[in-house]
C-alpha cells in the first residue's frame, strides 16, 4: 500500500481513484494532479516508481486536504452557529441546511422516527 497525506492508497486500484481516498480530493482534483504530474491516470499504484510517487505527494501537498480541511469546516459551522444566524441555527438543531422540504423527507438529517407516547398498536 502507498502512502499519500497520511491515507493509505490500495495497490490494485488506477492512481486517479486510489487519489480520491483522500479527503479533499475528488475526481477532478485527481485527473489535474495526474496532469500536472505527467502520470497516466489508468496507471496502477503498485505499478508507479518512486519518482513517480514523490512527484504526487508534492503535487498533493499543494492543496488543503485531511486534517486541515475538516478542520476549516468544522470552524466554518461553529461560526454559523455562534452568529446564531439562520443556516447556523439549522446546523444546531441537525436540519437540512440548504432549504430542502422536511415534512417527507429530510430522513437522514433528522434521524429515525420517534415513537409516539400512549399510541396503541
């Protein structure tokens, strides 16, 4: 297994998927870095050099990944909700945030139903 930004990328799999175990890294941000690297995207890990992998983890480094951006996310939402604006109140109260319907749906944001107190079966 190669190791990139502290994620350990799967030897069978194409360089621009095994990229995309990397927080941060998306399907676009992993073709660009194989651009920029020169590296063919259908290339497998186990197959690249050390060259090779030395030229992605700095290509990598470049951007905001794991740690860093989950913890600029995380600070983005806490100042939503110390603002107590509306998007900041919903982050609180575990609602959609972006206007979606929650009388039907909204199922995975609200979590399970709740029993009803007294109702007979």
């Amino acid at each position: 297994m190669a190791r990139i930004a502290g994620v350990n990328i799967p030897d069978n799999a194409h360089i621009s998927i095994g990229l995309q175990h990397i927080y941060g890294v998306g399907i676009s941000r992993a073709n660009q870095i194989c651009q920029v690297t020169q590296i063919n995207p259908q290339t497998k890990v186990a197959n690249l050099t050390q060259d090779e992998m030395e030229s992605i983890r700095v290509q990598v480094g470049t951007y905001m990944i794991e740690g860093d951006l989950r913890r600029e996310v995380s600070m983005n939402i806490k100042r939503l909700i110390d603002l107590k604006c509306y998007r900041g109140t919903r982050h609180l109260k575990g609602l959609p945030v972006r206007g979606q319907r929650t009388k039907t749906n909204a199922r995975t944001r609200k979590g399970p139903r709740k029993a009803i107190a007294g109702k007979k079966k």
